[in-house]
C-alpha cells in the first residue's frame, strides 16, 4: 500500500461515505412520506385511517395528516412609555454624554 493511502485514511472515507448514503436515504425516505401525506390530505389517495360516515356524505376525512398548528402570536406585545418634556431633555443630554465618551 502507497504511503499516502494509510488504514486510517482509507478507513475514514469508507465510513464518511456511509454515513453520507445513510443521511440521503433517510432525507429521501422523509419527503416521500410527506408527499405521501400531502396527497391522502388533498384527497387524491385514500388515507389508511379515513373515515367514510354518513353524517359527511361521504366524503373522505384523513385522520391525524401529522401537521403542526400554527402559532397563534410572535411574541409579547411592544410596552411603550410616554415621557415628559423635563425627561426626553434629561434622556439627550444622556446621550450626548455617552456618544461624547467614543
């Protein structure tokens, strides 16, 4: 074996291309089932779990498609606090202060 191909080298890409394969296959298995998923949603496949009653008329209604909810609100609300004139002047001369000091 040439110097430059040592066991460790060798070896070290043997398992970096597996683990390569293995996160592309995995990758692939998610988004066929989430097609999958998407199409029993919008109805062109029959989901395993649908249900078929007559209060529907027969519709088909998946059941548990696995979608997360969507958040109701981004966060807290913005607080706003109204100054006085005597306080907005004392806030400048603050900040005249501090750029001063660069």
């Amino acid at each position: 074996m040439p110097e430059y191909k040592t066991l460790s080298r060798t070896t070290g890409a043997t398992v970096l291309t597996l683990v390569a394969v293995a996160c592309a296959a995995g990758l692939a298995d998610v988004l066929r089932r989430r097609r999958g998923r998407r199409m029993r949603a919008s109805g062109v496949l029959e989901a395993p779990g649908a249900a078929e009653t007559p209060e529907t008329g027969g519709e088909h209604i998946p059941q548990g498609t696995g979608t997360v909810p969507r958040q109701r609100r981004t966060g807290p609300r913005a607080e706003a606090v109204r100054l006085t004139p005597a306080e907005r002047d004392a806030f400048a001369v603050l900040v005249r202060r501090l750029s001063e000091e660069d």
